[in-house]
C-alpha cells in the first residue's frame, strides 16, 4: 500500500506539466507531502467512487469501448483537486480538461512504475555468499 501511495505520488508530481494542474509555492518537504496527501486522497476517491460510477455507467462503458472510463478518471482527478483545496492543501485542478489529461498521466506513469516493480520481483534473486 505504502509503494502504491509513492507510485502515485510520482504520478501526480508528473501530471504537473499539464497547465492547469498546480502544486503552489513551498519548501521540497511540503510540496512532498502534498503530493503523498493528494495521491491517498485519489486511492480514496477511486476506491469508493469509481467501482459506483462503474456500475451506474456499464452501457456508456460498452458502447464506448471503454473510452467512457477515461471521462470517468478525469472526474475523478478533479474531483481529487477540489478535495485537496477543500482541506487547504495548495494543490488545484483548474477545470475537466486538466484532469483529464492529469489522469491520463497518472494512470501512464503507475502503470509503468507497477510493471517495473512486477519486472523486478520476477527476476531471479542470487545470494551472495
């Protein structure tokens, strides 16, 4: 759980080159922790939203051949935005079209970093004696 926080924390960290998603001013430390506080409160959105928006919107999700899903992920990460400026945390998700490129993002890079740490621990271990 704790490497999916910090997958996702890097992924967030790299959505910020889409304009219209911003972290704010800050020290390395507070940015970081924005950043690991945005990525629990995105776990939290997709966990108890997207499984009930998955539902609701089966028929969208099979005419589009799941390209729904993608609307659904930037909604989500919006709604991760307002969340994080709603406790006051200096992160802002200024309008769908932001967070739906910034999911894009974060889904790309967990994806990859997630395949590169299943790559990793399916390599042979060698003891060194």
């Amino acid at each position: 759980m704790i490497v999916q926080i910090l997958f996702t924390a890097l992924a967030v960290w790299a959505s910020l080159l889409i304009p219209g998603i911003d972290l704010g001013e800050g020290s390395l430390l507070e940015r970081g922790g924005t950043l690991l506080v945005v990525a629990v409160i995105f776990g939290l959105v997709n966990v108890v939203l997207k499984p009930i928006a998955k539902t609701l919107g089966c028929l969208l999700y099979v005419l589009t051949l799941g390209i729904f899903g993608l609307v659904v992920n930037g909604l989500l990460y919006w709604l991760t935005g307002w969340l994080a400026e709603q406790l006051g945390l200096p992160f802002a998700v200024d309008g769908f079209w932001p967070a739906f490129w910034g999911a894009i993002i974060v889904s790309l890079v967990t994806g990859l970093l997630g395949l590169a740490l299943r790559s990793r621990e399916a390599q042979p271990q060698h003891d060194v004696a």
